[in-house]
C-alpha cells in the first residue's frame, strides 16, 4: 500500500455510489484472519484472506484494502447442489467458493439463458482478465425484484457453469450506478473486491504498477506486487458516444502527475514523499473518455532532455522487434516498448519535445502522434521545453490513435479538411535517400491516399525550397540541425539546475555502473555550464525558429489555426535506414544480450529528416505510420529478421483530430491488406502474417 494511503482511513464513494473503505493496516479487522470461521446466509466458510491466488497459469491480485457491498436481499439467494467445476470440487477449494461474477440487469425480466450465455462468450472474447472460474458465486444487481422469484432465476443460469450460489443485489435509491459488472473476490461481511490479473513485466518497459481508486476512479495507488495489475475491462462497458475509449489500458511517464502518488520527474531517486494533490488535465481527458491507468513508464532522468541511455535507479527498456537487440528508440521507450511487446497495453502518453516520441515509434513500428503545440493543456508535467514541449501519444492502431487525440482535443475547435483543391506534398527527394525503390512504392501509397480523399499530389522538397527562400544553404543547413538542440539542451538545463542536487544526493546512495556514474556527473555538470555564450546562442536559436516557422506557415501550410478549414499536408519518410542495436555498457561495439546483463546503453539515433524538425519548431502535429518491414541479418542469430519501416504525415495547426481520422479511415478503406494496415501486432514483426518476401528489401549495414 502506498504511504499515502497508510498514513489515513479514507470513506469514499465509488462509481456505483457504495462506499469504499481504504486503511493503512496490513490486515483490516473486517478481514478474518487466516483459517478464522465466517457465517454468510448461514453457512460457514473457511475463508482464507490472500493477496494473490493463481488460476491455471494466470496470477490474480485481489486489493482486500478497496471494495464494494456485495451484501444481498434477504431471502434472495440459491445454494445449488455441489458440483465438480473445472475438475476440482468447489464445495472443497476455499480458492473457487471466494471468486465472484456480477450481472448487471436493471430490470430482471430482461434476464434470458441466451443472453447470459452471449454475455459471458463476448466477456471472454475481449477480456483477458475473465475466467468461467469466476462463476462459481453470481450476483445479479437489479433495481427490483417485481414479478420475478429466485426459483426463476435458478432456472435461467445455465447448469454448465456449475454455478453454486446465485444472490441479488439491489441497487440502492440514492446510488447513481449500480455496482459495476465482471469478476470479484468475496470477502467478509458480503464484500466485494475488484481483482487483478499480474503481467510480469519482461520487457523491463514500467517504472512502477498504478491502481485507479476512489471516486470516478480519481485517485491512484502504487500496489506491492511484483507485476503489473491489470483490471478487467468489463466494468468499463463497450465504447460509446461518452466512453470512447471505455477499458482501454492506458500508461504514462514518469514525469505526470497522479493524485496521491509522487512524480517521480524519470528518476527513482526523485519521487519522494510529495504526493501530488491533482492529476494532470490530459490524463483526466483519457478518464474521462473511459480510460484506465494502469502503470508508469520508463523515460530519461531528470527532465534533462537527453535520451533514456540508463534511466536512473531502473533497468532500460527493451525492444521486442526484429531479433530483440535493437535501440528502443528515444526518452519515451517505456511507453513504445510497454505498446509494442504487452497486448494488455493499449496507449502510451508521453511528452515530445523534439522527436521523443515519434522516435520510438520509428522503432518499436507504432503509430506516434505529436500534437500541435500549445493545443492541450501541459499542466501537471514537469518541463523540458516549454518551447517545445507537445503531448504525444503511442499506439497499435490507427483508429484508437484517433479516438484518443479527440479526447485529448475535447474543448479545442476542430478545423475540417477541405478536398477541393486540396494538396499533399510528397518529398520526394527524402524517399529517394533511402533507395531500394521507397520513393516509388509510398508515391503509390500517396495516390491511393489522395484518390480517397479527392487530393492532388505534387512532388516538392521542402528543405529545398527553403534553402533558396532563405538565401543560405550552409548556415541554414546547420540551424535546421541545432535550433531544436541548442533550446532544449538550454531549457533543460534549466531544470536540471534545480533538481541536479536532490539527483545527486540520491545517486549517491545507489550503487551504479561506470556509464550511469558518467551520465550522472555529466548531467550535473551540464547544469553548471550555464555561461553567457549560451544564452546567446540560445536567443539566437529562439529567432531562427520564429524566422522558420513564419515561413513554414506562410509558404507550406497556409491555414491558421482559427481557419474553420485546410487543405495541404505532407508526406515525409520517418524509417531507419540502417538497423541500431542497443550498446553494451563496456564493449560499446556489442550487442548487450550477447555477452552481459545489466542496463545496457543504447545510440541516440533519431531519422535523418530536416521536415520533421521543421514541423517541430513550428508546433505541427505530426504523425508516424508503420508502412512496411525490411529485412537485415542479425548479428546474434545469423537469420534474416525485419524492422519497421514508417512515414510520417504533418498537418497545420490545429488539424490534429482530422488528421489522425483521415489516416484511419485510409488504412480501414483503402490498405487492407496491402502495404499498410491499421493495426500492428506485438512482438518480434509489425506484420507477422506476411511471408518474407512481402517484407521488402534489406536494410543498409
């Protein structure tokens, strides 16, 4: 349990307006303890009070310290002869008779054996927490019992769920929702606690475990466990108009803020006992949608700007595809590594400052949204730049990227794209950088992209014409290159100034490897380097990015953000080009896996592409869309394996909801089952289903 929670008895109530009790001791007194006797209806029950239980091979993890009133009407309960379930004797197993499953039916003349039986077959398709196990005790939660008797509901619950005791819960005259339904644990006194299933962590992608608690699911907790508790996704409903995102799993970084919980600002050592009071307004948006947290992720230390090489006081992430070795991309990992190898993960929330987001899509093949600058409120995340700094999200599909930008957009005005003379520029002379015949196969993507939505394509080179516009090409060549860098290693440094000595201090007590006691003394002295020089290089930056951005808007996209309408955006790749592996901490030109554990180090690799910077100081939203796989040899198995290959699609200002929809709607209608799809799969392949020689060409070595 959370210090927070410790140190006081919290009453709340839940969604379904019965009370929550939340308290600091081990065992709470309602609890019996271990082999104690309890009465329920008159029967006695050994009742074994545990944290976690295994099902088959699935580990459980029941919160006893939250729970809700699973007390029934009087007279309102079945006991059914004892029947053998699953191969063992429920009237035996003290483990079976604790597990619950409530039906939420307001009326119960709605109830029919068809509809209990579609119920549990749809519960068991599409969640991964659900077992029949949890049959064994049914709850029906109704408004009322009129015309209805117990006798008929025995009658209607099938006898092939071996179900042993069927009870009634009425939903009380002053609650505003009726206890949700899915699986429980029975407690004492007639409780019900919501259950867990565990994930273990493999890929080393989570910074720390997060449970929702508390009224509207406003509050969060740090359970002990050694895993990642994930909730059912059946008390959330199916998504609708008012929960799009209902049950969707969702994890943030390390740098947001959660109410009651500490922000632990990509540092262990940081977070401290400064429980924040709020929870950051983006994350409220995503609850709000339907969403649930279910853990932290993985980023850089100390909001300093840099890679994650080795986030302080935690193991760096890995990335599942191609043969496992490779770079997981940029500070936001966790999050592209919890996406790309846990189907039990649906959406990662990060902070994109100059590619920290979309760089790890490039990597793990996800789809990256930065959203415009400015368009989303920032509040309650610690800052890298607040130059630069946009929310950025990452997931599998298409369609939930778009779902989840329109929450996160819910009180901006939404410009439409408008077809007539509408225009995507595509780069060509980016595509043809990386050979292999990818200028031609994405112009065929552009086509079918302007086919669909009546656009009309032009080749143009976007770095070229500002080159000539700018009237000179070295100097422009080199600002394109740093302007990004030189205000975020300025701005960063700024935070880093403030925290370095709490970071330091907590360092010292951790015993850390060679390049992490580098990268930390580094850090702290990158913080005291704060000269003059650099404030002069760093407003000069500051103009050269209004210089670019005024010409990016006037020459590229010429929609404002106030227009109700636009009709131009821009087709860039975003790939690797070459395959990266992660480094090893002291043999920098071997994979880490091959010959040591540990952290292990990786490159700073971001995709070659000035049109991405560009879009980036000028507060675009930008979007990364996996396109396809290549193939290279790995240098640990000697097979041919595939990485993601990707590009990118930037809107004007503000189009961020429209932009991201139209994409969906193109992978849906036009790409099935061509180059790109709407949906990438877990694990080593993007798209596992295609043979190899659909995978293109091989990587550059």
């Amino acid at each position: 349990m959370d210090e927070y929670h410790a140190k006081k008895r919290i009453k709340v109530e839940d969604d379904a307006g019965v009370s929550i009790e939340v308290k600091g001791a081990e065992t709470p007194p309602e609890v019996p303890e271990e082999g104690q006797q309890w009465v329920d209806d008159g029967l006695e029950i050994q009742h074994q009070p545990r944290t976690f239980f295994m099902i088959h091979d699935r580990q459980y993890y029941s919160d006893i310290h939250r729970w809700v009133s699973g007390r029934p009407l009087k007279g309102y309960t079945v006991e059914r002869p004892v029947k053998a379930f699953d191969g063992v004797d429920p009237g035996l197993d003290p483990w079976l008779r604790s597990l619950a499953t409530v039906f939420n039916f307001p009326q119960p003349t709605e109830i029919t054996t068809g509809e209990l039986l579609d119920t549990v077959q749809r519960w068991l398709n599409f969640d991964d927490v659900f077992l029949p196990n949890f049959l064994h005790t049914v709850y029906f939660s109704v408004d009322s019992m009129d015309d209805m008797t117990m006798e008929d509901l025995d009658a209607l619950v099938p006898k092939e769920w071996c179900t042993r005791y069927i009870k009634v819960l009425k939903r009380p005259s002053n609650s505003p929702a009726p206890t949700r339904p899915g699986p429980y644990e029975m407690l004492a006194k007639n409780r019900l606690s919501p259950v867990y299933r565990v994930y273990p962590d493999i890929y080393r992608a989570f910074a720390t475990p997060i449970i929702q608690m508390g009224t509207r699911w406003s509050r969060f907790a740090i359970p002990k466990v050694d895993g990642i508790p994930v909730p059912s996704r059946i008390p959330f409903g199916s998504p609708s108009g008012e929960s799009p995102l209902a049950g969707k799993r969702v994890v943030v970084t390390d740098d947001m803020d959660l109410r009651a919980l500490a922000t632990g600002r990509r540092s262990a050592d940081l977070s401290g006992n400064d429980e924040r009071r709020w929870t950051a307004p983006i994350i409220l948006r995503l609850i709000n949608a339907g969403a649930v947290v279910i853990g932290r992720t993985k980023i850089a230390p100390v909001a300093s700007g840099r890679v994650p090489e080795s986030p302080a006081g935690y193991e760096a992430p890995i990335n599942p595809r191609g043969d496992g070795l490779q770079a997981p991309g940029g500070r936001n990992a966790g999050g592209a590594t919890a996406c790309s190898a846990y189907k039990w993960v649906d959406i990662a929330l990060g902070i994109n400052t100059t590619g920290e987001v979309i760089t790890p899509a490039v990597a793990h093949g996800l789809f990256g949204f930065r959203l415009s600058f400015d368009r989303v409120p920032m509040d309650g995340i610690v800052p890298v730049s607040p130059e630069l700094d946009a929310v950025g999200i990452l997931t599998r599909s298409a369609r939930d990227a778009a779902i989840t930008i329109r929450a996160l957009n819910a009180d901006n005005p939404l410009p439409q794209f408008q077809p007539s003379n509408g225009t995507l520029w595509f780069v060509r002379p980016n595509f043809e950088a990386y050979g292999h015949g990818y200028a031609t196969a994405n112009a065929a993507w552009a086509e079918d992209f302007c086919k669909l939505f009546k656009m009309k394509r032009y080749d143009r080179s976007i770095e070229g014409d500002l080159c000539a516009a700018m009237n000179n090409v070295q100097s422009l060549e080199w600002y394109m290159d740093n302007i990004p860098t030189l205000i975020q290693a300025y701005q960063s440094s700024q935070n880093i100034k403030r925290l370095s000595s709490r970071y330091m201090e907590g360092m010292a007590r951790l015993t850390v490897s060679k390049p992490l006691e580098s990268e930390t003394q580094n850090l702290h002295a990158k913080a005291s380097r704060v000269v003059s020089d650099r404030e002069r290089r760093y407003k000069n930056a500051l103009s050269m990015k209004k210089l670019l951005t005024d010409w990016t808007q006037s020459h590229v996209f010429t929609s404002r953000a106030e227009d109700k309408y636009f009709k131009q955006i821009l087709l860039t790749p975003t790939g690797y080009r070459v395959h990266y592996y992660r480094k090893s901490a002291h043999e920098p030109d071997v994979c880490p896996m091959c010959k040591q554990e540990g952290d292990g180090l990786w490159n700073k690799v971001r995709p070659n592409n000035r049109d991405l910077q560009l879009a980036v100081l000028a507060g675009l939203p930008i979007m990364n869309i996996p396109c396809g796989e290549t193939q290279f040899m790995s240098h640990v198995t000697g097979e041919y394996v595939t990485i993601p290959a990707s590009v990118a699609i930037i809107g004007p200002l503000g189009s961020d909801v429209v932009l991201s929809e139209m994409v969906a709607e193109f992978l849906e209608q036009v790409q099935r089952g061509r180059a790109a799809v709407e949906t990438v799969e877990t694990g080593p392949r993007i798209f596992p289903l295609r043979s190899q020689e659909e995978t293109g060409p091989p990587a550059q070595n």
